[in-house]
C-alpha cells in the first residue's frame, strides 16, 4: 500500500477521533478514555506502517501534556477550583503520542494554539451570559481544534 494513502487514511481516522471526543466533552463534560487509547493505537499504526520514530513518540506522549499537568496540580490548588480536567490531560497526551516530539519550538506553537482557541470560545460565551464563573466549560474542543490546526499547518513544517 502507498505510504501516503496509509497517512491518510491515519489522519482522517485521527481527525474522526477528534470529532467524537468534542462532541462527548460538549455534550457530557467527560473525554472517554477509549477515545484517547484510539489516539494513541492510531500513534502505534504510524509506527508500523509509516516506520515513525518510537522515541519521539514516547517523548511526545510524556512532554505534550506536562504544562497541563501544572495547571491541573499548581494552579488548581492555588485558585482552589480544577482549572483543567484529567481528561483532557490524557488527551493531550494521546496527541502528543500520535504526533511525536519534534522540538520545544513546536510544543510552544502546539500550547499557544490550544489556548488561544480556548480564550476566544470563552470570551463570547462570558459575554452572552451562557456560562456562570463557577460552570464548568469544555475544553477538549479546543484542544482537538487545536490539533487539527496544528497538524495542517505547523507539523507541515
């Protein structure tokens, strides 16, 4: 089979993924995890059939998720509410895992694209009134956005 006809085909598998958990996560406020297990055997197929790297995936699996990780364990106890859930930590996780480490550069665009997507699905919602401060607001639509974002246009690079 042709190497970009499998990419393909992971991606779009990928991009499906990333669809159903930001329809659960709007829908429920909850991120299945195996939703995010699919991300990462979708991870191990690019390691197969595409003779991706498994140390850059593994690294990725382990450093995507770590500034999140901060906000879920620092900044949450600091303002005394959870600031992000641990579903969506996993999910960061997987997509690190699918997409590989390759630099801090790239972590930084990857984070800063999440977070700006993040502030400008939040700022309209707070002006409508549709959310309290205290309600609870998903957040993996902008996590998986960001991803698909990331993918077309920075992973390229």
């Amino acid at each position: 089979m042709d190497r970009n006809l499998i990419e393909i085909i992971l991606d779009f598998s990928f991009f499906i993924i990333l669809f159903f958990i930001s329809l659960k996560d709007l829908k429920e406020k909850e991120i299945p995890n195996f939703l995010t297990l699919g991300i990462i055997f979708l991870g191990i197929l690019k390691i197969i059939f595409l003779r991706e790297d498994f140390e850059k995936k593994f690294l990725g699996l382990g450093v995507f998720p770590v500034f999140f990780l901060f906000l879920y364990g620092y900044a949450g106890d600091f303002l005394k509410k959870e600031i992000i859930g641990f579903g969506d930590i996993k999910l960061v996780s997987g997509i690190g895992f699918y997409f590989g480490y390759s630099g801090i550069y790239n972590l930084i665009i990857f984070h800063n694209i999440i977070f700006i997507l993040g502030f400008l699905f939040l700022i309209p919602i707070f002006f409508l009134k549709k959310i309290k401060k205290e309600e609870e607001v998903p957040f993996a639509p902008c996590i998986c956005l960001g991803a698909v974002i990331y993918k077309f246009f920075v992973e390229r690079i």
